[in-house]
C-alpha cells in the first residue's frame, strides 16, 4: 500500500483547508445582515453563497477573485430581499479575503510538513488576496511556489488548473504527478478534478464544513485536520 512520504510535494486548496473560508465569508456578510435588520442561518447563507460562487466563476472565469466576490455581494442581497449595497459595501465584502482565519492547526502543521515536502498553493483566489492572507492569518508562511486562479485564467474544478500546477512543478523542482499529492477539503474543487488528472489525494475533511461537499467522495487518505494529517506523516518517518 502507498504510504504517505512516498510523495515528494503537497499541492494546497487554501481557503477551505489552511483558512476557514466558511467562518470568513460568514463574518463578511454580518455588516449587511445588521443594516438590514436581517436574518438567515449560517447554513442556508452559504448554500446560496456557494451557488452564486459556483454560478459568477462559470461566467467570468479570468475575473479575480475579490472583484468576483464584490460582483456576488449585490447578488446576494437581492435573493435576501435586502436593500442594494453601495459600491464600497460590495467592495469592502470582496477585499475581506485577506481577513478571513487561518485554522487554529494550519500553520504548525505547515512547518512540520515543510520538513519532508514541497509545499505549493493551488487557489482559487487571485494573487492580491493571497498575498494578504499569507501575510496575515498564514504568519508569512513560506510556501515553495504560488498559483492562483489569477496564473491560470480558470477557476477549479477547471483541469486547466491541476494541468498548469503540474507543468509548473516540473520545471520548478523536477517532480512527477506521481509524487503530487493534493490535500484539500473540497471534493467539487480538488478531489474530484484532481482525479480525473492521475492524482493521489489526501481530504481534510473539516467536520462540519459545507461548501464544496459532495455525495460521492474520493481520497486515498482522510484526516479531520491538517494537524491529524502532519501526525501521520511522522509516525511513517
């Protein structure tokens, strides 16, 4: 059976795996939902924020990532039955991104895997965004190399992007597909596109979340967190 140091590189979702993209996005609304005097569960308001995610990437897919997000804002509010937020609101929504939390086991778990990996980000978020998120929440983590939705011109579950992330690993460190393993909560963004390429995966499941869930799950490895992830991979060493 494979073992998980077999590998020589982890290709990371960021905002679902290391950031806590659910409470983020969450925690963005609450200004709108309190001028409003408005409520929804947190449940049903990212069920309509995935869909209407999903839907703005399926039509634009070169926009960035927080611009994409200031597009939904107004979006949203209408399904809400809300008043339409000014142009600083929606924008003010978009460039959230960089505030949104890391997960409370993300960054030690980074430094422990670094020890055996390569570490690469493969994002949906444009570079911008990613840049304040690595610089705030992510401690300034330093990745090996960085790819955004932005590089690529296309949102996951696009091939594209897996496709651009694996010619990119191979100039850069000389590593097969079949030393890659993507690591991601997110079976519609990762794991199943990450399939259809010839790739290994390692769910990080996330107890709880919701967006990017599906039915039908695929992954050679399955952790709660990326903390119980760096634990298995020191107990093969």
């Amino acid at each position: 059976m494979s073992k998980l140091t077999n590998y020589r590189l982890l290709s990371f979702d960021v905002y679902g795996t290391l950031i806590d993209w659910e409470t983020g996005v969450w925690n963005a609304i609450q200004p709108t939902l309190a001028s409003n005097n408005a409520q929804i569960t947190r449940s049903d308001f990212l069920k309509l924020y995935q869909e209407l995610e999903k839907s703005q990437q399926t039509k634009t897919p070169g926009m960035p990532y927080s611009q994409l997000l200031s597009t939904i804002h107004p979006q949203i509010a209408s399904r809400l039955a809300l008043d339409p937020p000014t142009a600083e609101e929606s924008n003010r929504f978009g460039e959230s991104v960089g505030e949104w939390p890391a997960f409370p086991d993300t960054v030690e778990a980074l430094k422990r895997l670094s020890k055996r990996y390569k570490l690469v980000v493969l994002s949906n978020v444009d570079r911008e965004s990613f840049q304040k998120t690595n610089a705030g929440s992510l401690q300034g983590f330093p990745f090996d190399l960085v790819i955004t939705a932005q590089d690529v011109g296309s949102y996951k579950p696009n091939l594209a992007n897996f496709e651009y992330m694996l010619k990119a690993v191979k100039e850069h460190f000389g590593v097969e597909a079949e030393q890659v393993l993507q690591t991601a909560q997110s079976q519609f963004h990762d794991h199943h596109p990450a399939k259809k390429v010839g790739l290994k995966s390692s769910w990080i499941e996330r107890p709880g979340a919701l967006m990017g869930n599906l039915e039908d799950t695929v992954y050679d490895w399955k952790f709660d967190t990326l903390g119980d992830m760096a634990d298995a991979v020191e107990r093969e060493l």
